[in-house]
C-alpha cells in the first residue's frame, strides 16, 4: 500500500500549489490513497523529521528529490526541473516518477 | 541614513544606506541619485530568489541604456543559512553573472527600516527618489514563460514615461527574511 506524505511549512508560499499538483498527479495515475499532511510548527519539529524545506513529498518514507544535505530546518526548499531551472515547486513529471517506482 | 523603522509606503522617500557589496566596496545608495533604483531583497538560499534572478539580470540588461538600477540587499542570517553568507554571495554573483550589485545588510537595519519581509521584494525609486513600485518581480515564480503580469517592468516603463504605475503595489511572493 502506498503511503505519501506532504510536509510543509505556513511561510513558504507553495505549499497549496505543491500539494494540489501532487492531488492532480495522483488522480491522473489513479491512485486513491490518504495524504498523510504535516504542518512542521518548529525548528524541533523539522529536526526530528530531517525536514530539508518547504514543500518535502515522500513516497513510502522516500523524499521523491533526495537530497544528500544535513541541513534541516524551517525553510522553503529548491528543486531542479527538469529543463535545469530552479523552482520552490516540484513538477508533476518528479512527482509522477516517485509514485510509479514505489507503486 | 537608515536609522529607525520607516515602513515605506507608494510616495515616501529611499531611505539612504551604506552596505558592503561583493566588490568588497561601500555602496550608498546616494550613489545612484539620477538613476531610476529597484532596491530589491534578495539572498542565495531562497527558491524563489533561484527562480527569479535570471529575470533580475535580464532586466537589469534590458534598463540599464535607460538609467535604471537594479540594487540586491541580502540581510538574512547567515549563521543559520550559511548558503547566504558574504562569500557564498560573490560566488553566486560570480556564477549568475550578476549585473547589478549585491550588498549585505549584515545588522538587518536596512531590511528593517524599510520594511522588507520577504526575497525577493522590490521596492522601485523614480530618480526623484520616491516610491513608486513595491512588491513582486511578476506574478509568476514557477514558470518565466507563463507570466501574465510583469509587475516591475510595467511599473519601470510607467516611471520612466513619466505616467500612473498601473499596479503601485503586490504582496511579495517568496521565503521570509531570516531575522537575526
């Protein structure tokens, strides 16, 4: 069964975007399954979950961008797409590539 | 000289600095009194700042002939954001090809006097050196070819044609400034 979780904090703006192109992607991959939101409130919070920025997307516990940083805490994150630009937001084609390896 | 909280609003007076940059030389902002000046706050750290600054330097390229400044402020915390400390700031410049300066605002005094509260966040000056744009690059950070609305080059050519800035103010859309 597969488990997807979105963790986000309030400060960065993307997180409403992020989690409905994360809906959009399950919908299309037509996968019904309960997202497990997070809203991290603190700075403990976000080390107790390794929580590398604003918005996270795990796939069965696996972040669908994998960062290789210890680095965590209260921030917004950067993800490259897949044309090399930089955005706060993940597209659907990464979303779309964790959910068909874990599935 | 910045020394207490302004809050700038459409209308108000630059209030004047003097920051290091990454030429390691003092900037005021004195220096640029004939020239239309886009203050914008801006660090390294920031996603949307990555996803923007291309369009910093694009518009810088494309003003400049006409007396247009683009100016970038850091003023986060860098000992909890070490991505945005002084020197990863001119390897940034370096790597970007920045066209404008970039100060650091190390005791946030500036970030504070005029009331930034996020990156990026323009605050655009007519050479008389008054408000008259305040807000967002353009009102799309994800996408630069899905751009509806370019906020600050609308409000650029309207300030330099001398006409209304149709849209004086937007609610800047990026990370918070990190407060010491």
């Amino acid at each position: 069964m597969l488990r997807v979780t979105f963790q986000y904090i309030d400060d960065c703006p993307s997180h409403e975007q992020a989690l409905a192109r994360l809906r959009k992607v399950l919908r299309e991959e037509r996968i019904q399954v309960e997202i497990d939101i997070i809203k991290i409130e603190n700075e403990q919070q976000a080390q107790q979950l390794r929580f590398v920025g604003s918005p996270t997307i795990l796939v069965n516990d696996t972040d669908i961008d994998p960062q290789s940083t210890e680095h965590y805490g209260l921030a917004c994150r950067a993800y490259q797409l897949e044309d090399g630009r930089i955005s706060p937001l993940p597209s659907e084609e990464m979303i779309k590539r964790a959910i068909r390896r874990e599935s | 000289m910045v020394s207490e909280v302004a809050n700038l609003k459409i209308g108000d007076k630059a209030l004047d600095f003097s920051l290091i940059g990454i030429d390691d030389r003092q900037h005021s902002l004195d220096e640029y009194s004939n020239n239309v000046v886009a203050v914008i706050f801006s660090c390294n750290h920031c996603p949307y700042v990555r996803a923007w600054e291309d369009r910093m330097v694009k518009i810088q390229g494309d003003y400049a002939s006409k007396g247009v400044q683009l100016v970038a402020i850091n003023a986060n915390d860098a000992s909890k954001y070490p991505d945005d400390s002084f020197q990863n700031m001119k390897v940034r410049a370096r790597e970007k090809k920045f066209n404008f300066p970039y100060l650091r605002d190390e005791d946030q005094k500036v970030a504070n006097a005029y009331g930034a509260q996020r990156t990026p966040e323009v605050f655009l000056f007519n050479s008389g050196g008054a408000l008259q744009y305040h807000g967002a690059i353009d009102d799309n950070y994800d996408d630069p070819q899905a751009v509806k609305v370019h906020y600050l080059r609308n409000a650029l050519d309207a300030v330099l044609n001398g006409t209304k800035v149709p849209v004086a103010e937007t609610a800047p859309v990026g990370c918070t400034i990190k407060w010491k």
